[in-house]
C-alpha cells in the first residue's frame, strides 16, 4: 500500500546500498508495494543472490511514539529467533542511521513461497493445517526468554509488568490519536476508561513473552504449490513485536473476529508447549488487545496518509471492531 512513511530510492542508491552492504551490485529491482510502513524491494545481485532490502522511514518523519526504531526491534528478533529454529528469513546485513542511506535498513534472505493471503486453491482441510502449524510455531516464538522488561524497550514504552507496560502503551496510541485528530467511533475519554477501568486483567500475565503482534496472513509465507502440501515457510515483519502477554499473538491471526477454542491456532500452540486457557480474565484481556491493534490501524493514518480507495475498507472494519472490543470492555 502506499505510504508516506514509504522512502523512495534511485537505482543508484539501490545499487549503492548493495554494493556497501553485500559486495555486489544490483542487477534488477522490484518494490514489494504489500507492507504498510516500511519500503521494500526484491533484488536480484549481478552475482546470482536474491535479496530483500527493507528501508525504515527517512529520519525525522512523524511517525506513532511505539514505532521508534523499528527495524531495530526487528534485527532484535531475528538474533534471538534464529537458533530456536522458527522459520524465517536469514538476516543478511543490517544498518543503523547508515549515514549514506540516511536511516535504517536490513538485508535479508529473498523466499520463493506465497504469503498465506495470496496463496489460491487452499481447501478447508489445508487452511486448517496452516492454522496448527502457525500455532507450533507461535509458540516457539513465545518460549524465547525476555529479561524481565514488558513494551516496546526502542520505544521507551516499557515496565516493570505488563499493567504498567500496556497502559504505557495505550496511553501514547491515545496521545497520538490527539495529534493527529483520528476519527473514532468513541471519545478518548470512553476508550481509556473502557482500558483502564479493566486493567486488574492484565495483572494475570507474570512473565514477559515475545510476541509478534502482525501474524496476519501477509505476514506469513507458504511453501510454493509445486512443493506439495502448502506449509509455513516463514512468518516475516517482525517490526511491531513486543514482549508481553502471549494471549496477544492470537489477536492478528483472527483480527476483525473472535478466538474461538476450537481454532486449530490453538491447539497447535497447546500441542508445541504453549498455554493459553480462554478464562473471563483471558477473554477481558483478549478485547482490550483488540482495542489497541484497532486503535493502532485507525491511528497510524495520520502520519502515513495511505490512499482512500486502498485505506477505506481497512478503517471500516476496524472501526466496526473497535465498537465491538470496547463494548465487550464496557461490559464486563
């Protein structure tokens, strides 16, 4: 989708970039135009290797507060991702406020599967085994330890628990939604009141996990069909991770629905290791996460100023979801 947020390269820096970061210059480039924030592009090196290069946004760009140093965040992930064997890309180069560039970027490993949203003929039966498999590996994710610290540590959005790291959080989307004068579906006052008026919920959650937060199904790549049955490949876009509560991972997988217990998600994450039960306090914590990744696809139009015919829909859904999560909130 298009984005302000989205830097724009010449070949010439393209070519640059890889020539500084890997040793070989660009042959051809193509921009991946499916992501939100980031610009990226596939590209194939004059020496034979296919690579995706993703650019954060030029520094000084307005931008939410949690979205400080993102691909940060995600060259975090993919350090301690990797020797658990999760599948996902290898990360080839990375660069910080690289002073030709102007910013961050990473390198990593092109895929030649499908993301999961794009992948056609998939039955009944093979979205069922995606859902469990997806689950396997959520749970993988879930078991790499944290050091004690909850939010989002580049953003400064953090505490000592999870209460104070998601009301820390919350409040700063809430901020940012003042900022840029988001149309809601409820007052600001509604809304941190439906939050904080629930917020004894989040006390349940005592250890910090890692957790993805973007496991949609464009975040998800399949083998390609002439493998056989479709499996995960790689769950990619690690940006918006943080660590939490793990009951938050299964909000993107089912995002404009519900979680229902029976979802195959589920029980291949309980299968691999993972615990996760659907009490009252599970399902008042479930509705407040969906209120922040709501708020979070409302809100991040201000400073991205996506394109309306592409946008529409997105706000409509989310709108309807937001009214939904806060009056499960209200509620409760």
């Amino acid at each position: 989708m298009e984005s302000r947020t989205k830097r724009r390269l010449t070949p010439a820096q393209l070519d640059a970039l890889a020539a500084r970061a890997l040793g070989a210059e660009v042959g051809s480039a193509e921009e991946l135009l499916d992501g939100f924030a980031n610009a990226v592009w596939r590209l194939t090196l004059k020496d034979g290797r296919q690579v995706v290069l993703k650019a954060g946004p030029p520094p000084g760009l307005e931008a939410l507060r949690y979205e400080r140093d993102l691909l940060r965040t995600e060259a975090l992930v993919y350090h301690l991702a990797t020797p658990t064997g999760l599948p996902l890309p290898r990360l080839l180069q990375s660069g910080f406020d690289d002073p030709e560039l102007g910013g961050d970027y990473l390198i990593m490993s092109a895929l030649d599967g499908v993301p999961w949203n794009q992948a056609s003929s998939l039955g009944e039966a093979d979205q069922r085994s995606l859902r469990h498999q997806l689950g396997g590996h959520i749970a993988t994710l879930h078991g790499i330890p944290g050091d004690g610290v909850y939010g989002y540590p580049y953003a400064a959005l953090t505490g000592t628990n999870w209460r104070d790291a998601f009301l820390a959080m919350t409040g700063a989307l809430l901020d940012d939604a003042v900022r840029y004068a988001t149309p809601l579906p409820r007052t600001l006052v509604e809304i941190a009141g439906a939050v904080y008026s629930n917020a004894a919920a989040l006390e349940e959650v005592t250890a910090p996990a890692l957790v993805h937060f973007d496991l949609w199904p464009g975040n998800v790549f399949l083998t390609p069909p002439s493998e056989g049955p479709p499996r995960i490949q790689a769950l990619i876009d690690y940006e918006r991770a943080f660590w939490g509560d793990p009951l938050a991972d299964f909000v993107a997988p089912t995002i404009f629905g519900e979680l229902d217990d029976d979802d195959p998600v589920l029980a291949g994450y309980r299968e691999a290791g993972g615990k996760v039960e659907l009490t009252p306090g599970a399902r008042t914590r479930e509705a407040m996460y969906r209120v922040y990744l709501y708020l979070v696809l409302l809100v991040e139009n201000g400073p991205r100023q996506y394109p309306e015919e592409s946008y529409g829909r997105i706000r409509g859904l989310a709108t309807e979801g937001l009214t939904r999560s806060l009056d499960v909130l209200t509620r409760r």
